[in-house]
C-alpha cells in the first residue's frame, strides 16, 4: 500500500447552469446521481459545493483514472445526463483542478 494514498487521484469540478426556474428540478437530479454515484467502486467524493440561483458546482475526487473511466461510461451518469438535457442552459462544464 502506498505511503501516500491519493497521490494518484483525479479532482474534478462540474458546473451546471439551469434553465431559468430550473433551478430546483436541476438540484434534486443532482442529489438522486449523488447518492448513487458515491456507492461507485473509486468514489472518493461527489458533493455539491457551490449553488447560487444561477449555478451549481459539483465536486468529485476519484481513486484513479480507470475508476473515472467506469463512472464515465457509468448508468448513473447516463442518467443524469438524461435528467439534465432539457433543465440545463449550456451543456455542463467540467474541469480538472
């Protein structure tokens, strides 16, 4: 085991910019991933961070690439990208910090 045990580990932050008066819908999609997401093999965060009426930043952490790699080829994404396609001004922005 390493010495150092997230040293391979990948941060992200998604920012998602509802729809006006989408807010909430985009919010409670968000929390229904969450608890599904978290349960992933790898997950070692995925919260909300930042939420104005505007936008809502969520943050991830995952053990390695190849557990980002599952998660993005994952149900509970397709999912939420589902849920999301009509309640999102722009496309989600994601980043690697």
């Amino acid at each position: 085991m390493s010495e150092f045990p997230d040293e391979h580990a990948i941060d992200l932050q998604a920012m998602f910019i509802p729809n006006d008066g989408e807010f909430f819908r985009v919010k409670l999609a968000l929390e229904i991933a969450i608890e599904q997401v978290v349960a992933e093999p790898g997950c070692l965060r995925y919260e909300i961070t930042e939420e104005s009426g505007e936008r809502i930043v969520l943050t991830e952490r995952w053990a390695s690439e190849a557990d980002l790699d599952k998660h993005s080829r994952g149900i509970a994404l397709q999912d939420l990208d589902e849920s999301l396609s009509a309640l999102l001004a722009t496309p989600a922005e994601l980043t690697r910090l």
